[in-house]
C-alpha cells in the first residue's frame, strides 16, 4: 500500500506543475485580455470575443488534443507532451480568467474613474493603482472555483499520456486490481482543493477587514 501512495503522489508533481504553470501565465493574460475587451478598438474587441467563445465553449480535451495533434499536424512541427499540456490550459484558462476579470472591472462604479481623471490620473494609472485591486478583491470568490476546477482538470492530461495523479491510478489499477486506489487518488485530490478553499477564505477576511 505505501508504494502505491508514493506512486501516486509522483503523479501529484505533474498535477501541481501545471496547476503552477497555468496560473502564472493564465491570471496576468486574463487582466490583460479583459482591459482589452472593455477598452480595445473594435478589432481588438472582436478578436477576444471570438477567443473566449471559442475557447469556453469547446471542451478542454479537445483542446489538449488539437494542439498534442492537431498544430503539430498544421505546422509540421513537434511538441513535447507536457508543452502542449501547458499550452491547452493556459489558452482555455485564460478565456475563462478573462470574462472573469471584465466582470469585476465592469463592477467598479464610474465616479472612480471620474474622481481619478479629476484628479489627473491616466487610464492606465487609474486601472492599476485603483481599479484593478478592487476587481481583484470582489472576483475572488469565482477566481477560487477556477482555482479548484484547474486542480481536478489537470487528470485531462492522461488522454497524452501524461503520468499525473489520475494516469499513474489507473496504471496500478489495470495492474494490480486494487480499486481502493481510487479512494487514495480521491483524498489527494480533496486535500489539494482544501488548500486552496482554506487559502482564498483567509484571504478573503483579510481583505474584508478594509471594507
């Protein structure tokens, strides 16, 4: 039983690598993207609005696929397995972080941007010292679910054989027949969500103690 669990939290490296990845460039291209959508010209507009339908109304795995398979095909090119992991979620994380991040900005009452013309602040010092840290605090509570759907999404990489949490499961349980694998996989993954449940809470009072 005690390799197994180890076998299985080797797979948590792979899980939490692109959960990190995803993140780290998905977050700042989604306030970009959603400043792009409110303030861009009306190409720039059209463009992110195609993006984000796209990319949030096809499924993720077909994503992965397309582009493991598909670009690779396209462009006649090869990408390793786990870039092409990164690729797929970042791009479908984005589209989602985006609407997510015009929706808080949208929130932001318009006499702030009228009090910081007035008081000769730029647009995009106004969006950065005032309006992007209110949108960030009130988008908190969805920003949290992404967070937890990105953890329990990252087991989509198996489809390319990428050896994660839910890969390195199922290889034991073809192997050896042990189906309380799955009971260990399932407390990974809850441990791993409760982290970041128990993260976005303690943030979430500390910022209520400016309101």
């Amino acid at each position: 039983m005690e390799s197994i669990i180890f076998y299985i939290l080797a797979g948590a490296n792979t899980t939490l690598r692109i959960f990190f990845v995803t993140l780290i460039f998905a977050i700042p291209l989604g306030i970009l993207f959603a400043i792009g959508k409110i303030a861009g010209g009306k190409i720039i507009k059209g463009i992110l609005d195609i993006y984000t339908w796209l990319l949030r109304g096809t499924p993720l795995m077909l994503q992965i696929f397309f582009v493991f398979y598909g670009i690779p095909q396209l462009l006649g090119i090869k990408l390793d397995r786990d870039l092409a992991a990164y690729i797929a979620f970042i791009i479908n994380y984005t589209a989602y972080f985006t609407e997510i991040f015009r929706a808080g900005i949208l929130s932001i009452e318009k006499g702030q941007f009228e009090a910081s013309k007035a008081l000769g602040m730029s647009y995009p010092q106004t969006m950065r010292r005032i309006v992007i840290p209110q949108a960030i605090k009130r988008v908190l509570p969805p920003v949290g679910n992404e967070f937890i759907t990105l953890i329990k999404d990252t087991s989509l990489v198996m489809v390319i054989a990428i050896p994660d949490i839910m890969r390195n499961t199922k290889e034991i349980v073809s192997r050896e027949a042990s189906p309380e694998t799955f009971i260990i996989a399932a407390v990974i993954y809850l441990i791993l969500t409760y982290g970041i449940v128990f993260l976005f809470s303690k943030t979430e009072k500390r910022l209520s103690y400016y309101d």
